[in-house]
C-alpha cells in the first residue's frame, strides 16, 4: 500500500479523536514527525529531542486497515510515554490492557493493535 507522511498525520488525527477520546497524553499531530518508508518492522516511535516520531512501514503494510492498526499501536508507545523503556517491557500490562480499549472501540480483533 502506498501512503505518506501526511496520510499517517491525517490517519493520526482520526483515530485520536475516535480510537483515544482526544486523550491528552498524546501531542497534536503538527507536534509529531511522521515517517512513511520501507522498514524492517511494523512500526516505531521514538523522539527526535523533545519532538515524537512515528515511523510506519511502507513496504510490508498491505491495507488501510493494517496502517490504522499499526499507528494504533505506536500511538499506544506515545501515550504511554514509552519513550525510554527497554522494547522487552513495552508490551506489559498496561501496554495490553490499552490496547484491548482501542481494539474494542474500532470494533478490531482482540491483539490486532
């Protein structure tokens, strides 16, 4: 699937207003740097100073469904302030139980995010 940075920022938008409730923990999308290329994973996030990043794969991510899903799940890092937390902890329980909120509200299958 083809898609850019400006389609991940609009694609944030979206799903923080539906997916997060506007939750406060994650920046407005002009806040963010959104990367859309080919990847050996998914996805990442990270900060570039005091800036959040978001990368999205280009290559490997096949439909619009996937791309929400796997920006979900980066957002999910951002608004749990995953930032530094070694990638072995960053799926815990509050990783989980987040992730089971934003799947039930976008009606997605219990660990698709």
């Amino acid at each position: 699937m083809k898609f850019t940075a400006d389609d991940l920022r609009a694609a944030y938008r979206f799903l923080k207003r539906v997916a997060f409730n506007n939750d406060r923990r994650l920046p407005a999308a002009d806040q963010v740097l959104f990367v859309a290329k080919a990847l050996k994973a998914h996805g990442y996030h990270g900060t570039d100073g005091s800036r959040h990043c978001i990368w999205v794969d280009t290559s490997g991510t096949k439909s619009l469904d996937m791309m929400l899903r796997i920006l979900a799940h980066e957002m999910l890092h951002v608004a749990l302030g995953h930032d530094k937390v070694p990638s072995k902890y960053a799926h815990g329980c509050d990783f989980k139980e987040a992730a089971r909120a934003i799947e039930a509200e976008m009606g997605w299958p219990k660990g698709s995010v």
